[in-house]
C-alpha cells in the first residue's frame, strides 16, 4: 500500500542531507491505501507534491518516482487531472 507523506518522510530520511525538505511535501489523498500495481498511469500519477512551490516551480513526485519542476500554469492542469485539494 502507498504511504503518507509523515511515513514516507519518516522511511527516506536516512538518505537525505536536509530534513527540512519534507516540510513542505504533501501525498496524493486519491492513493491513501491503494497498492501501486493496481494504478494504471505510475509515470502521470503524482505520488507527492510540493505544498507551497518554490521560484522556479512546484517539485512534482510521480508514481514510477520520476520527479518534474512545473509551472503554476501547468500545476492547475495537473492539480485538476489528479484531482488533488
């Protein structure tokens, strides 16, 4: 099952130099206690995402964990295809 972002910040920080980066990172609520074989789209899901952007963009974490900096305009369209608050 997918894990909220306290647990996945909990699980990944051995593996960072700067805790404070999870601050600011919010889960998909849509993939609360799905497994990730049963999304059809990992590489357009978004896993998490950057609560308040940065000046060059939101940070964007998707399911086959690539990552993508976006736009505010392109942030909009995938805020409404995801369906994210």
């Amino acid at each position: 099952m997918l894990f909220r972002s306290d647990a996945a910040a909990k699980a990944l920080e051995p593996y960072t130099k700067d805790k404070s980066i999870f601050q600011n990172l919010a889960a998909n609520p849509a993939l609360s206690g799905r497994k990730p074989s049963d999304i059809a789209n990992p590489g357009t899901t978004i896993l998490f995402y950057e609560q308040t952007p940065a000046a060059a963009g939101r940070g964007v974490v998707y399911l086959d964990a690539h990552t993508e900096r976006v736009t505010a305009e392109r942030w909009q369209e995938l805020k409404k295809a995801g369906k994210l608050p």
